[in-house]
C-alpha cells in the first residue's frame, strides 16, 4: 500500500528555495513514501531539482487570505511548511491527514529566526534531522552574463531604477531580468545603462528558462526577492540589497562569495515606498561588492 507525505508551501519561488533543507529532510526521514507538494504550477521547474518531490499539485495559498482547499485526500501524513496558521492549518487538515506536522499544532512559531531554520527547526522537533546548509541544486559554470533584477514583491524592497542602471553599466555582459509585469522597470533600467533591447529579459522567460539563466551566470545583482534565493541555490556569486527586513531572516549563507548589503535599519516589508534603510546603500558600494565576489 502506497504511503503519501503532503508538503504545503504555497507561495513564491525564494519561499520554495528556502523550504529545501526541510523537503529533502522529510526524504530522508521518509523515504517509503510518494512526497507530493502544494505549491503554485509557476514553480513546477523548481521541485525536481530537489530530489525530494515525486509529483505536485497547483496551490497558491494565503498570506492573510483564506486558502483554497488543498486538492489532495488523506495522506499518511501532512506538513506545514507553509505559516503558522490558523489558515494553513485548516487547509491540511481538511485533506484528513493520518498525522498532521505543523506549527501551532506542535512547537510554538518562532519569530526572528531565518526562514531556513525555522522550518528546519519544526521539522527536529518531531525529531526529523535537517540540515539547513542543504540548499544547493547545482553549481553554476559561470560561463553566463551577470544577472541585474530590479524588480521586488513591494515598493519598499525595490532600489531606485537609476540606480540599478548606475551598476548595470559598470559591469561586463549584462541582462536585465524580471516577471511580465517588471518588464517597463527593467526596460528603463537598461535605457539608463546604455544597454541595447535584446539584453533586457524581463517577460521573456519561463520559470525552467529563468532557472537555467540563474545557473549558468557569473553573478546576480538584485534587492531581497526570489532570484537571490536562486543565486545561492546554484552557487552564483551575489549582491543582495536588504531594506526593510535583515539579511539574519532572509539573507544568503556565509560565505560563498554572497554579499548582504544592509544599512541595519528595520522596516515594513510591505511599504509602497522605497525603505529608507534601502535608500542608504550607494552604487558604488554595489559595484565594489559586484567586483570582488566576481574577481
């Protein structure tokens, strides 16, 4: 008889990145099981990289907004690697799990911890060993272009336009990427930097095209959002500029030739303006920054 492992992680693609050391955990500590995760179709290039995901199914879930039902029923087991609840919650237990893994059902939330551990974290609670280190899917040959992505979920994690395009024009081989709707950004970053059209990728990719990029290139530029998660994913040498929230909650590992600039303020995440702290990093801290993890 079949064993099934239900994973929700709902959201976006740093949000999946950052869950692998926990799924690949959940591989080992289960490896008779059919591991299926809900998670959106958008990211379906991601799950096979991890060696962790046997199949998938279309979930995008809340944030504060109520989750549709989780198309899945009565797995041997379910895992919130979601939130904290209560909505998440509710979401898997609907599915009729045998055993339910969860914050809030389990240990209390933790609050100013990276995203890595904490679900690392829940995960050895239930005494399931996770090593939060796990995050690669390969390692670049860095024979690609320098990747520059201005683009951010929220106003307040996105760097000024003129200033991308300041440290776009002071590097070698550049594109400028981004999601359909961060096309118009990244056309007028390229504009200001002096870059044809044909280097501006922005609308152009899919997701398997994006992560193929990200794993050939030789350095990504960008503010706290999906494509720094990607850089460390593949080992890219990165410059990640931190705004409202610390690099200790979402920033790269140590090491690695990743740089988190950030001026140490705290902020709204969600602002519609950029965040001041964001606003106190110079071009040519950026660009000095981009020169050493590259030299």
């Amino acid at each position: 008889m079949a064993l099934d492992l239900l994973v929700l992680r709902g959201l976006g693609l740093g949000d999946l990145l950052t869950a692998v050391p926990a799924l690949r955990a959940l591989r080992q500590a289960f490896p008779r099981h059919r591991i299926t995760l809900a998670a959106p179709r958008a990211l379906d290039a991601l799950p096979p990289l991890t060696g962790a995901v046997d199949a998938q199914v279309d979930v995008s879930g809340p944030g504060p907004i109520p989750m549709d039902r989780v198309p899945f029923e009565r797995p041997d087991i379910a895992v919130n690697l979601h939130g904290k609840g209560p909505q998440s919650i509710e979401a898997l237990r609907d599915t009729d799990p045998g055993r339910l893994i969860s914050f809030g059902t389990g240990p209390p939330y933790p609050d100013g911890v990276h995203e890595v551990r904490r679900w690392c974290g829940l995960l050895e609670w239930h005494g399931i060993d996770a090593d939060p280190a796990d995050l690669t899917l390969g390692v670049s040959d860095r024979t690609g272009p320098a990747i520059v992505h201005p683009g951010a979920a929220y106003p307040a994690r996105r760097w000024p336009p003129e200033r991308f395009a300041e440290v776009a024009a002071a590097l070698d081989d550049v594109v400028v990427t981004g999601n359909a709707e961060e096309t118009p950004l990244a056309k007028r970053v390229a504009e200001l930097a002096g870059l044809p059209s044909t280097r501006v990728l922005a609308g152009r990719t899919t997701m398997a095209d994006l992560v193929d990029l990200v794993s050939r290139s030789r350095l990504v530029v960008c503010g706290d959002t999906g494509v720094a998660h990607l850089a460390t994913a593949f080992c890219v040498p990165s410059v990640v500029l931190f705004g409202p929230v610390s690099p200790a909650l979402w920033g790269p590992p140590p090491g690695w030739r990743h740089v988190a600039l950030w001026a140490g303020r705290n902020g709204d995440p969600h602002g519609e303006r950029p965040d001041p702290g964001l606003l106190k990093i110079e071009v040519s801290e950026v660009v000095d920054a981009a020169l050493e993890v590259t030299s």
